[in-house]
C-alpha cells in the first residue's frame, strides 16, 4: 500500500501562494509516498502545472446544468487534478450535507476519473458520550457506495473536536478507531478493504507526524493549517516517509 498525505487548503490561497507549492514540488519531487494538495477551484490549474499531485475540496454529484456557485467532478478532472474530497465536516456543517449526498458526490467523482478521499468524524458531544464508533460506523455503511475499492477511495477520519483546533485524540484512541474502521472495511469490501487507505486528520503537524504515523492502520494524514506553508508541510510528508 502506498501511503498518502493530503493537504487542504479549505478557503485560502490565492496566485501570490503559488511559490509554496512549487517549492513543495522541489523538495519532494521523487517522494516515495502521494503527495496531494486540495487546493481552492480558483487556483486548481495553476496549481497543476506544479507536477504535485492535485484535488479538488468538493464536488457537485451532477456532471453540469444549473446549479450556480457549484462546481462537478468532470471541471475538477479537467484543471488537471486526480482528486477529489467529499464529506468534509465543513461541508457538512455549513451546507448541511448528508450521507447519501456524499455517497452520490463519491459516485460522481470516480465517473470523473478522480480518487475520493472520503472524510467521517465524530463531533465532540458524540466523543464524550462515548458515540464514536457508532458514528463513525453509521457514515461508512450510508456515505461509501458498495463499488468503493482501495484504488478509487481513501478513507480520512477527521474527529471534528480536533480540527483546527491543536487537539488531537491520543495515540492509543487512533489505533483503536483506525483497527475498527479497517475491521468494518475488511469487513464489507474483502480484499479492497485491506487495501484501502485509512487517513488520520486533525491538527496534524510537524511536531506530532511521527507518532500519529507509527499507528497501525494510520495510512497517511489530511492536514489542513499545516498544509498552507511548504516549511509547514514538507517536515511532515518526510515523517510519512519515514514511518515504517
Ligand atoms: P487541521 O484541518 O489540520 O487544520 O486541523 C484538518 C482538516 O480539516 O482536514
């Protein structure tokens, strides 16, 4: 399994942050992992002509017609990306979607040619009452469509109460939820499930990498402060490529 790191750049970035990329391009050029930015719609072209590996932030689960201000799967393909994040918890949030949108979005971003990488996560109410798994388990059994395979989708488990936040659960909760999601993988899709990628995300940065990375069944990483400096992010694609 070839491990993935992701950044996010959710709403920043504008042509005047283009030399991180290209810097980021030039130290990792030959890196022995994926390296992917999700950039902005705005910037994904430019961003492209780097040679880093590029995604989109969201797509629309129709390939075009009048929805204004969206943007489909096939327009993320031809900026040059190859992929795609559905089911953000912002975009749950602020746009209140649901699983079976994010299971449609999925859809449409493998008929586009794009790798979904297909975030979950529990609010922290959810993780103070102890609701986790069940929550977790729930998003997977209604959002990841049944022909979900290890190479048209990763899995990003993103505990909301550590996004942006500087928490992070502890090493041991990671190992615990990741062992469940890939049991629950292993589970419903066989070999594909073993295979599938399984992202950690939440306030990952240099200074946690390596530990977060030395968990079993932790694939990589979704970053998304980290992930808007090269000197930010470079450290921690080197401790993904580091991990064992
Ligand atoms: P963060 O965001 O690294 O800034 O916590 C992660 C994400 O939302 O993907």
């Amino acid at each position: 399994m070839r491990k993935l790191i992701a950044g996010n750049w959710k709403m920043n970035g504008t042509k005047a942050d283009l030399p991180q990329l290209h810097a980021l391009a030039e130290s990792h050029k030959d890196a022995t992992v994926d390296v992917v930015i999700s950039g902005p719609a705005t910037l994904l072209s430019r961003m492209a002509e780097t040679g880093l590996a590029i995604g989109g932030q969201d797509c629309h689960p129709s390939t075009s017609g009048a929805h204004t201000g969206d943007i489909s799967a096939d327009m993320i393909k031809d900026t040059g990306a190859d992929y795609v994040i559905v089911g953000h918890s912002e975009r749950r949030t602020d746009h209140t979607e649901d699983d079976a949108l994010i299971s449609s979005k999925t859809v449409a971003g493998w008929n586009a040619d794009l790798h979904v990488i297909l975030c979950i996560g529990e609010t922290e109410a959810q993780y103070r009452d102890g609701e986790t798994l069940n929550v977790l388990l729930a998003q997977m059994d209604h959002s990841i469509p049944n022909a979900a395979t290890a190479a048209n989708t990763t899995i990003a488990y993103e505990p909301i109460w550590a996004i942006g936040t500087g928490l992070t659960p502890t090493p041991q909760e990671i190992a615990d939820v990741h062992a469940a999601l890939r049991a629950y993988l292993v589970d419903r899709f066989g070999g594909e499930g073993a295979a599938m990628r399984l992202l950690y995300g939440g306030s990952v940065k240099a200074s946690n990498a390596a530990d977060i990375f030395a968990l079993d069944n932790v694939n990589g990483a979704l970053v998304g402060g980290a992930s808007l400096k090269a000197a930010d992010f470079s450290p921690i694609v080197t401790a993904l490529e580091q991990s064992a």
